[in-house]
C-alpha cells in the first residue's frame, strides 16, 4: 500500500502482558524515521483502549518511512515500513 506526501499516517499496536490479557500500563516508545533514514518524531504512544497504543505522523517528502515501536515492560521491539509516493 501507498500513501500520499503531507497526509497525515496512524500507527497502532496492541500490546499484551506476560499472561496474554491487554497490557493498558505499558509505557510505549517510537521513533520515526524519515525517507533519508534520520529520526523525524519521537516520543510515546499514547493509549486509548484495550491494550491499543496509537501514534500519528505526516510524512513531507517521498520515500520509504519507518515507525520503530518498542517497551522495556512488556519487553518487543516492532517496526512498521510505509511507502510514500
């Protein structure tokens, strides 16, 4: 899938706990990184229902873009990749 220059994007993760169940207390972290692969926005997700952590980003220039997401408790680290276009 594609997505256009200046059109704002959503990433959205669940996290889930040691026992499976939705973990609503995870301090969630992202970097994003921009078509020339250098950090663009940072910060951490923020939480709004049944474990779902969500994160917003307008890409301004074409390329791929990459949402690294990662948590110290529940310990992952996941990436997204986007086309831009």
């Amino acid at each position: 899938m594609t997505n256009p220059v200046n059109v704002a994007l959503e990433t959205k993760i669940q996290v889930l706990d040691d026992d499976g169940d939705a973990d609503t207390g995870a301090i969630v972290s992202y970097i994003v990184y921009d078509e020339a692969d250098a950090p663009f926005q940072n910060g951490n997700m923020t939480h709004f229902a049944n474990g779902i952590y969500t994160i917003s980003f307008t890409p301004d220039a074409a390329g791929e873009w990459t949402c690294y997401t990662y948590s110290a408790a529940p310990k992952f680290k996941i990436s997204f990749t986007y086309t831009i276009i």
